[in-house]
C-alpha cells in the first residue's frame, strides 16, 4: 500500500498486419504505459502511422473549421452520442455541414466586411459634417491651395495680417478649419497654421454634404446590421442543432488520430513491430490472455524485467527507477491527498509513496490547529459539498483537506478543547464567558458511559498554554520519528541496510537522545526541579546524541553537525499546532466580549449590532482559519516531513487509454 | 510587580515583533521569486510553497519565547 505498484518492462512484437488489432487492444486494456522507442536503435525504424491516419486527420481538420466557423464553445455536456454512429455518418455529415454552413458564413463575411467599409467612411466623413461645404468643393482647384485639419485655436486673425488673400471657414466649435489661399502663399499659410497645432484631415472622394451622405451611410449601416442579427441568429440555430454532433465527432476523430499516429512511438522492421512498454505486474498475465484470446500467436508478449526498487549503479546501462512509472497504489480514502503529494512532486518508483502517512497526519493537524466544534460541522459541511461538486484536482484537494480536517476539529473541538465559536461549554474557572453562562444552564464536564466518560473540554488553549506546547512538542517528535522511519525504509530498499543504518538510523538514536534531553528540560526549565548532571535521562540522551553523530560523521560527513540545530529547530515547529489555536482562540474571545459584554447589554438596536459583530468576526475567523490551519499543515507536510525521506522526480503512470466525454463506445 | 509585569509583556511584544520582521524580511524575496518561477511554471507550485515558508520558522521562535514569557508573569 505504502510502494507504488510493482512494473513489469514487456516487449511486444507482432507482424504489421495485425498493428491495428494491438492499438486497439492496447487502448482497450487501460494498462499499457507506452514508452518512446529509441530512434537511433539499430535494425529499427520508427512505425509509421496506420494508413486511416491522413485521411482522419484530414476529416478533424475539415471539422475544425466548421466548428470555429459555428463558434461551438464548451457548452454543458449534450447526451453522448454513439461512437459508432459517427464513424458511419462522419463522411456524409461533414459534406452536408459544410454546404449548410456556407451560405450563411459567405454571407456573414461580406456583411461583415461591408459594415466595416462603412464605419471607415462613417469615420473620414465625420469630422467635415460640421463645415456647410460639398465635398468636391475641397479638390480640383488650379491656383488655390487647400488646407483642411484641426487646429488648437482660431487662426483667422493672424491669418488676416500676413496674407493678401484667403478664404477661411471654421467650425462651430473652432476647432476645425478649411482656408482657401493662393498657391505663392500655401508655405506662408502653412506655416502659421503650424503654429496653431494645425493637423491635416483628408477628405474623402466623392460628392455631396457630408451631412446627407452620413445620414445614407447610416440609413444603409441599420439595414445590414439588421441582417447581420438575422444571419446571427441562423448561426445560432445551426450551432444549436449540429453543437452535440460536432463535438462529438471532434472527439471521436481525435480518438482514431490519436490511435492511429500511436505506432510513432513504436519500432518497426520492414514486416513486424516493437512496441516498448511498462505494465504493472499484476495486470501482465490479464493483458497476454487478452492478446492471446483475440490475436492469436500473431503477436507476442515478452517480459524483460520485473522492475525491483534498487537504484541503479552509476553509470550502469539499466535504466534507473527514475525513469520508471509511477502508479500509486493507496486505497481510498487514503488516496484523496494525492493531489498534495503530486504538488511537490510525484513519486519516484523506488520510494515509499507518502500520500497515505499524510492523509493521517494532515487532518489531525488541522484539527488541532483550529479545534473548534463552532467551525468544525461548517468545514464538513463544505468539505462534502465540495468533495460531491467539484472536478479539479485543486478543489477536490481542498475539499477533502475540509472534510477530513473538519471531522478532527470536531472530535479535538469536542474532547480536547470543548469550545464552540471560542466559548467553552462546561462553565470555565476563570470567569470567562461560556455557553453555559450565555444560556443560564450548566453544561457537564464531560459525558458518563458507566466504564469510561468521555470529557468534554480538558484544556483551555488561552490558559492551558504550557501543556498545549509539550504536546505539540510530542506530536512534532512523533511525525519526526515517522518521516526518519519512512527514510530508513527508503534507503533500505534502495541500497541496503547498511547504508541506511549510516544515513537514517543515526538520526534515529540522535531524535531519541533528544526526546531524553526534552523531559530533563522540561523538569528543570517548567517545573522547577534542580537539574543534575548525572541524572540518568542526562546521560542516556547526551549518549545517545554523540553515538548518533560519530555515526552519522562516518556515513554522511560533517554535514550531521550543521544539520543537528536544524532538527532541534524542526521540533520547535510543531509548537506551531498550539500557536495557531491560541491565536484563533484569542481573535474569538475579543470578538464574543465585544458582542456579547460590551454592546449586546444595551438593548434594542444594539442587540442588532452585537449580532453583526458576531457574524463578521467569526466569519473573518473562520476564514483566517482555513487559510492559516490549511497553509500551516500543509507547511509541516512539505517541511519538517517530506524533507526527511521524500525525493520525487518520478513520473507518472500514464497508460494508454481513451477518455470520452461527448460519446459513448457500445 | 506592575513594572516587572509591563517589562516582561514589552519584552514578549519584542520577541514577537522583531521575530515577525526577520521572517518577513525573509519571506519577501523568496515569494517574490516563487510567484515569478510560478508564472513560468505552474508545477513549482509545491516547491516554491517548500521554499517560501522556510524562513517562518523564525516567527515561531520569537512567538514561543514571547509565550515563555507570558507564562511567567
């Protein structure tokens, strides 16, 4: 459960005439993770694909183009349609697509390129329909020149003092000008225009008032843009009724593409093929029976290897479990934090896959962190609403972290800390304000079962601070001891148990020596007892940590001695798990005693108030907490746990198979 | 008493001040860089989280010692 599942390295080799037959049987089996033949072999060509291939593709492409010409967007899934039928009605059907769709697109395009024409006209004519003039006024004149553009200012007096003769016309608004002048003063003229931030407009070919020929250009703009909506809304019926056909036709051609171009990554010989390729073992007699039983003798299945967990010499020709595929193996629920695993990394094929340690750790953590029975039944609540909604890998990770986290707050929020929304149930000793006080009845200590009661609230977090942080301290050694156990098994596997021993199990007996250590401390710094050099505890840890580092100096070398304030600094991070929840616990005291004691007392509109404060601030709590619990847990994992043993750098078990959304294969 | 007590909770407010500022002087360049490998790649996603809240245990520190001495007021 802990490994990945054990791989099998096959070979199958067959004559071409039945490649087709093994695609199809390989994709079928689901189990065949296929790996690229190596070009440069010897002997070997690449496969060439199956001869349906062009012609599939051909027909994907023809498709494709309908489909954006229709402007088929991912709508809600249609009713799958059978895979069957659209191999027999493909041919016929894009032919028929391609003539209904024709007109209308033709038609849509020249629309389209005629409404643009006219916003371009619409544009050039704007600017002159504020001058009284005829646009062939502006042109063909043999000793005057013309100058039409927009200004800054009115130049017309300065125009007035430097030339003989000229002729101007301006806007209403004065911001757009034509002057008339001779040709012997069009550079004078130019020239003062200049200074007047002058920039030229052209005028448009044709004749007219700008003013009737924009209200044309308009009258026609309206009526294409009605039959733009008409051919619109014809496309839409189009798309409406071949949308569920189209994509499912897409999908089913990009199947046979896909089978089709599969014996690209195979070898090939002018008459056979070689197909390289992992299997898990427990599948591998399965998949020889299947071939056996529908392709007869005509291909064969070869086992290579069956891949152990040993890492490979260096520079040896074998091929390392890097390069190996990864198929985890946990089942659920221990399966669902995959996805927090696969974010560092995935895997490699040689190492202990940790996805099942932490779906323990991590919800436990969470648990403690805001331990809370107010916001432990709304995370569970959204966690399952999640988990039965949600499709991506991201939001179905972060709904189990709620639904699974949720349940340990709500067991932790119970038992451990009986609290809800930060008040405790049971009437608290130091006169803080309880469920029991606001309701005015007395909730119990805990619950009686005849043998054993089950206490409801042991600690305080804001009051039982010290004995908080020596648990968390304690669960920190514990996920510390088991990440140093996990490592031990990893390097056992891989390169024996000697090197472990030197790698591992020193830091093994170096924990352990600590956790001798921790007690004395705590006797001494917390409860005060005088400390003894000769206490047993003393020497047994102090022992202990020199053994472990003589050992670990001979087998990894003097980084043990950097790495030891690393572990001690490790341990100091649990201390994280109370932290948190004092912080939750103290954020929600303030917002109950300003609610409930300070405004609440007034009456009437206050009471109204007091609720408001109450909602926001439990809200931005239990916001706070999902982001804070969630990241920290999540840190913990990544951190203190996963650096101990985790490598990664595995790939992914990625068999051969067909995904179908739009169609269904009988 | 009341001076010794204000003492020890300015001292636990350093602790805890301080120690906040070294880490997120820390954490910013490391974020910065994370986000921007990030963009290029989202599968650093994990890594870059790994690499970012490294130096947060620095906070912890000072919050520890800051509750320590709390505890002994």
């Amino acid at each position: 459960m802990l490994l990945p599942e054990q791989m099998a390295k096959v070979l199958i080799v067959g004559s071409k005439d039945r490649l087709e037959r093994t695609v199809d049987l390989l994709y079928e089996s689901r189990v065949v993770h296929l790996v690229d033949f190596p070009p440069d072999k010897e002997g070997f060509t690449l496969g060439s694909p199956l001869p349906i291939a062009s012609k599939t593709s051909e027909r994907l492409l023809r498709l494709r183009a309908i489909e954006k010409d229709l402007d088929i967007k991912e709508p809600k899934v249609p009713e799958p349609l059978s895979a069957e039928r659209i191999r027999k009605e493909i041919d016929a059907a894009i032919i028929s697509l391609d003539s209904e769709i024709l007109d209308v697109i033709g038609s849509k395009a020249k629309l389209e390129e005629r409404l643009s024409e006219l916003d371009q006209q619409k544009r050039d004519l704007q600017p002159l329909a504020s001058l009284p003039l005829d646009l062939e006024l502006y042109r063909d004149f043999r000793s005057l020149t013309v100058f039409v553009g927009h200004v800054r200012t009115d130049p017309s007096g300065v125009l007035q003092e430097s030339l003989d003769q000229f002729e101007a016309l301006t806007a209403q608004d004065g911001k757009l000008i034509a002057v008339f002048v001779q040709r012997s003063e069009a550079n004078e003229a130019q020239r003062i225009l200049m200074q007047y931030g002058f920039s030229e407009v052209s005028v448009p070919q044709g004749t007219g008032k700008p003013v009737e020929i924009l209200d044309e250009i308009q009258k026609e703009e309206s009526i294409l843009r009605k039959s733009f909506e008409e051919v619109q809304v014809t496309l839409g019926k189009l798309r409406e009724k071949h949308a569920a056909f189209v994509l499912a036709s897409d999908e089913e051609l990009g199947i046979e593409v896909e089978k089709a171009e599969m014996p690209l990554r195979a070898g090939a010989t002018v008459h056979s093929f070689v197909i390289d390729a992992w299997v898990p073992g427990k599948n591998l007699d399965k998949l020889k029976e299947d071939f056996n039983a529908k392709l007869g003798d005509g291909v064969y299945i070869e086992l290579l290897e069956v891949k152990n967990r040993k890492d490979a010499e260096e520079d040896a020709e074998e091929i390392g479990p890097e390069d190996v595929p990864t198929k985890a193996s946990n089942p659920r629920p221990l399966n669902l934090f995959n996805h927090l695993v696969e974010l560092v990394s995935t895997p490699r094929y040689n190492e202990i896959d940790p996805t099942s340690v932490i779906s323990i750790f991590f919800p436990i953590f969470f648990g403690l962190m805001v331990g809370d029975v107010g916001y432990g039944i709304p995370f569970v609540i959204l966690g399952f609403l999640g988990l039965r909604k949600c499709k991506s890998d991201e939001w179905r990770t972060i709904s189990t972290a709620l639904f699974f986290g949720g349940i340990f707050t709500l067991i932790f929020g119970f038992i451990f800390f009986g609290e809800a929304l930060g008040m405790h149930f049971a009437p608290s000793p130091y006169g803080e304000l309880t469920w029991s006080s606001l309701l005015g009845i007395e909730l119990p200590h805990s619950i009686d079962l005849g043998l054993f009661s089950i206490p409801i609230g042991m600690f305080s977090k804001l009051h039982d601070v010290k004995i908080l942080l020596y648990i968390s301290v304690w669960i920190g050694i514990v996920h510390l001891f088991t990440a140093f156990g996990l490592g031990f098994a990893n390097v056992a596997m891989r390169r024996g148990l000697k090197h472990a021993f030197l790698e591992k199990f020193t830091w093994i007996l170096i924990l352990t020596g600590g956790v001798f250590l921790l007690l004395l401390m705590v006797d001494a710094l917390i409860l005060g007892k005088p400390l003894i050099m000769t206490d047993l505890r003393m020497l047994a840890g102090a022992g202990l940590v020199i053994v472990g580092m003589a050992i670990g100096l001979k087998g990894e070398g003097a980084k043990v001695i950097l790495e030891l304030p690393g572990l001690m600094s490790n341990v100091v991070s649990y201390t994280r798990l109370t932290a948190i929840g004092m912080s939750k616990a103290g954020l929600a005291l303030a917002f109950n005693s300003i609610s409930i004691e300070m405004i609440a007392p007034g009456g009437g509109i206050m009471i109204v108030m007091a609720l408001l404060v109450f909602i926001v601030g439990h809200l931005m709590i239990f916001i706070l907490a999902i982001i804070s619990a969630g990241l920290q847990g999540v840190r913990l994992q990544y951190v203190e746990f996963f650096m101990k043993f985790y490598q990664g750098g595995g790939s992914k078990f990625n068999p051969l198979m067909i995904r179908r959304k739009y169609t269904t294969e009988v | 008493m009341a001076l010794e007590a204000g003492l020890i909770a300015i001292g636990a407010g350093i602790a805890v001040g301080l120690a906040g500022l070294g880490a997120g002087i820390a954490e910013g360049p490391v974020g910065a860089a994370a986000v921007g490998a990030m963009a290029e790649n989202e599968k650093l996603f994990g890594k870059g989280l790994v690499l970012m809240v490294i130096p947060e245990t620095i906070v912890i520190f000072g919050l520890v010692m800051a509750i320590l001495l709390w505890l002994n007021m």
